[in-house]
C-alpha cells in the first residue's frame, strides 16, 4: 500500500474564512498516483477545520452566521484571559469544537467520490494569518 503525504499552504485574509481546496486536493491524488483507496485532508492547527459541504455565496454567509451565532467572538472567556501566543482566540478554539479537524474521501479509478454538490473546505476560525497548512494524505494503490 501507498502513503503519499503532501502540503497545502494558504494565506487567509478574514477571521473567518472558507476555502474552497478541492481542485488542491484532486492535484495532490493525481500526483500521488494512487487510483483506489482513501484521501484524508488534515489541519495540525487548532483554530482552523476542514469540512465537506457546498460552495454558495450566501450558504456561506449562513455558515458565518451559524458558527458566530453559537460562538461569538467578543464574549468573556477563559482562554483569552492570559493568552499564551497574545491572541484572544477562544471563539476560534470553540467555533472548531463544532466543526473538524479532518475529512475522508472514498478514492476510485483515481477520483475523489465526492457528491455533486460537495466541495472540501479549509475553515480559517482565527485569521488573518501569513501561513496555514494542510496534510493531504492518500493511502491506497
Ligand atoms: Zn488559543
């Protein structure tokens, strides 16, 4: 079996923010070479997701409504007491306990299998930043 890893890097520019990675991440399978198995789309961070669903303008208005709704970002919390890094950033740490930190996508005949109106996202939850990454992982033959 194969286990090709590879790297996404993006800038983000807003607080919140959904990138639409999917025309990335169908690169990164057909660099890999690998044509059946399984595609896991990663963040190490821990103010960010990745998330399926669908690219609309205002779907993705509702989507920052929803998340800001649950989760407002000028609340009392904890963690912004004394933060460790100086950002006051627990509505993103919050905001990314709904969402997660990764999706898997069934990979045949070397396509993702995503429905037709699926499209997989990169959720920036505490931008704007100079550096985001995300880990494609393909695992398969
Ligand atoms: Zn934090």
């Amino acid at each position: 079996m194969k286990n090709v890893v590879s790297f996404i890097e993006m800038q983000t520019r807003q607080v919140m923010e959904f990138h639409d990675i999917t025309e990335k991440v169908r690169e990164a399978v057909k660099k890999s070479n690998v044509k059946e198995g399984l595609v896991n789309v990663f963040t190490q961070h821990t103010t960010c997701c990745v998330k399926i669903n669908e690219f609309e303008e205002k779907l993705m208005q509702d989507f920052y409504q929803f998340l800001e709704k649950r989760v407002p970002q000028f609340e009392k919390y904890g963690h912004d007491i004394n933060p460790v890094d100086g950002r006051k950033n627990a509505h993103s740490h919050l905001k990314s306990l709904i969402l997660n930190t990764s999706e898997c996508i069934p990979l045949q005949k070397g396509e993702l299998l995503l429905g037709t109106w699926q499209r997989v996202f990169f959720v920036e939850l505490d931008g704007p930043r100079e550096k985001r990454k995300v880990i494609v992982q393909v695992l398969g033959e």
